[in-house]
C-alpha cells in the first residue's frame, strides 16, 4: 500500500464567499468601493478616427482591498483575485444596492398630458417614471416602488403614532397595516422592501389581497407565500393571508365574504394604510388572470369561455385580478375573481384621506412587454383613477404620451 500524500503545503485554507461572515462580505464592498478611483488618462482612436480619452478603474483597487481586509480581519488569504467574487456576494446578499435613475421631466409630461395636479395634491400622491429599459427594468421599477413605501410607512407611522398620544394612547403599539397583491412585480417589491428594513422598522401588519395563483400553478405568486422575506429578516411582523378559492360563481361572491375564514379579511381591510398592487394587460400571455381562466377552460373546470367574453366587453387590463375596459370594470357573466376590493372599492379607497395605493405599470416580468395599454385608462378617466402614486417604466411613458 502506498501512504496518502499529505498536503504540506502551508497556504491558508480558502474559504468559499457564501460562507464568509456577513461583516467580512460587507466590509469588502465597502472598501472596494470606496477605494475605487480613476487611473491616469489614456487616448484612444474611436471609430470616427478622433483621438478621445478614457478612464480606466484602478486595478489597484482590488489589491487595496485585500490588503485592507487582510490587516482588518487579521487574515492572509486574501488576494486580488478574491475581490470580485466577494463583490457579487455582496450583492447577492443585498449590502449593494441599485437606485433607478427617475425621468423627472417625463413624470411631469405625463401628470400635463392628462391633467392630473389636483389628483395628486388632493392624494399627496405622484406620477414617477422610472428611467430603465429592457429585461430588468420590471425588477427596477419595483424596487423604485418599494423605496417610495419605505418613506409611507415611516410617514404613516409618524402620524399614527401622533394621533395615539394626542387621545391618550400608547404609541408603542402603533402597528402599520401594509396590504400586497399578487404577482411578479409585487414579490419584487417584497424583496426589497424586506432588505431595506431596519431595526427602526415600525410594527406592521401585512394582508393578503388576494389568494394569488390558482390550484396546482403559480402557488408561488400568492402574496402568503412571499410574507416568509419579512419574518426572515425577524421584523415585528403581523399578516393576514387570504385563504380563498381564486374564484367563485357570482351567486356565491357575496355568501363567500361572509364566510367565517374570510369575514376577518373584508371586516379589517379599512385598517390598511398603504395598499400595493401591480396591473396587467389582456393581451400579455403572462397575465395571471389570463393564464387562470385559460387553465380552468382547458381542464374542463368552468363551461364559460371567460377570456372571450371579456374581450367582447373590450378588456385592456386588471388589476388586484379585477378585468376593466378603458372606460369601466368589466365582469366574467357567471364568474367572479376574488379580491380583497373590486375595482370601484379601491378608487373610493385610493380616496379617503390618509390612505395610500401605489399602483406598479411596470413590464412583464416573464416577456418585458410594456403594459401602457392597461395604465393608460387610469390616467385618462378620472372614475377609474384607483392610485395615489403611480410608477412606470421611460418606454411606456413615452408611448403613453404619444397616445
């Protein structure tokens, strides 16, 4: 028998960035960032013949980097060559944030175009154009949302808190009531919303909008399922699911919110301060609303061919899983999808004094297709003006202000 062949050598044992500590990982961006500077300018001949001048990133700051991590953690592993995958860990474990660039003059085009100043004086609320384009600007615009939710709910918690002392309350138990829709844009949300928290996170309360997926597909888009980020992060966290069949026959819409395992859900949906939800368009195969009756036609479940009578009825979008027209909500005739507020509920909501719906017309997360066909109505008539404060994506405004 041959002996094994140790190992002799007296290198440092690598250890593999995912699992590197949280302070090691951030401490490597931070410093690789804040190292980072311009090396010497170089001239370089460009396709038109001109000589023009370049920056390159210093390559020294990797080595920067490692030395400064070496000497802080007490280590000497660390090499050039092990910056950037610490770089990507860092990102992967959100200490690197992106903030979308806002179009600011085409938010303003758009609040002239449609005449919509005293909508959002009268609703504290905005028109925000996020300025991205192509596959990730669904994912952007998202997080562009739910940067403006983190501001509401430390305004909504300050105001609430206010209105506790003034009538002799504890303000302590103070609890921010956040309601979450269903689909791709909202998870988003709910991703960046859970790492942007903080332990000054007030109390909240999260509700479910909606059941989200339906039986067998698209579980995964339920808001419930999307709760756990929050209780992750060990927020004080409250939520109310919403345990429903995603449909029902309208005989039956009115018995089910009633229901002893819903009556909670409608009974306390007054107490929700900020309301989040995305749209959809009728034309996207993606829609989920569009995908769930497609499902219960094909498997035999429903007789009502439902995508074709709303399209007799002129279906451009939906939201919350409520189809509408460009002039009016539309319904299935023997169907009706369940949610926490039919269309004519949130804009009577989306009205009352304190109350904030941020609406996101973001593009498909699945085929990025723009959904300024679905936002357009809700600019247009002011009865279908269910928001307070609305985020889009440069390509849809910028068709939207050449309707």
């Amino acid at each position: 028998m041959t002996a094994k062949r140790q190992n002799k050598s007296n290198k440092p044992q690598r250890i593999a960035v995912t699992k590197e500590p949280d302070e090691f990982v951030y401490a490597a961006a931070d410093v690789f960032f804040s190292s980072m500077q311009p090396d010497e300018e170089t001239s370089v001949d460009d396709p038109s013949g001109k000589k023009t001048k370049k920056r390159k990133a210093s390559k020294g700051c990797c080595v920067r980097t490692a030395n400064e991590l070496n000497e802080r953690f007490g280590r000497d592993d660390m090499t050039r060559e092990r910056i950037y995958p610490l770089i990507w860990e860092a990102m992967r474990r959100n200490f690197v944030v992106m903030n979308a660039p806002i179009a600011e003059n085409l938010s303003k085009s758009i609040i002239e175009k449609f005449n919509l100043g005293e909508r959002i004086e009268a609703t504290n609320g905005a028109v925000t154009v996020v300025n991205v384009v192509g596959n990730t600007a669904s994912r952007r615009v998202g997080e562009a949302a739910a940067d403006s939710v983190v501001t509401l709910i430390d305004k909504v918690r300050k105001e609430k808190e206010a209105r506790a002392i003034a009538n002799g309350e504890d303000p302590e138990k103070v609890r921010v009531h956040l309601g979450l829709g269903a689909g791709f844009t909202a998870m988003t949300l709910a991703d960046r919303l859970s790492t942007r928290f903080s332990a000054e996170t007030p109390k909240l309360m999260l509700h479910a909008l909606t059941p989200g997926g339906y039986y067998f597909q698209k579980q995964q888009n339920s808001p419930t399922s999307y709760f756990q980020r929050f209780f992750d992060k060990q927020f004080d966290v409250e939520c109310q699911g919403m345990f429903a069949p995603p449909i029902v026959g309208t005989d039956n819409y009115e018995r089910l919110r009633v229901n002893p395992s819903l009556r909670a859900n409608f009974t306390q949906r007054d107490d929700i301060d900020i309301l989040v939800t995305s749209l959809a368009t009728a034309k996207d195969p993606h829609g989920l609303v569009r995908q769930y009756f497609i499902h219960l036609r094909e498997n035999g479940h429903i007789d009502e061919d439902v995508v074709q009578s709303l399209e007799k009825q002129n279906w451009v979008g939906d939201v919350l899983f409520q189809p509408y027209s460009a002039t009016q909500p539309i319904y299935p005739k023997t169907l009706r999808t369940v949610s926490l507020f039919n269309f004519q509920e949130l804009v009577e909501f989306s009205n009352r004094p304190g109350k904030h719906v941020v609406v996101i017309g973001a593009p498909c997360g699945e085929c990025h297709a723009s959904k300024a066909s679905a936002i357009l109505p809700l600019l247009k008539e002011p009865s279908m003006r269910l928001w307070t404060r609305l985020f889009i994506d440069r390509d849809a405004a910028i068709e939207l202000l050449q309707d």
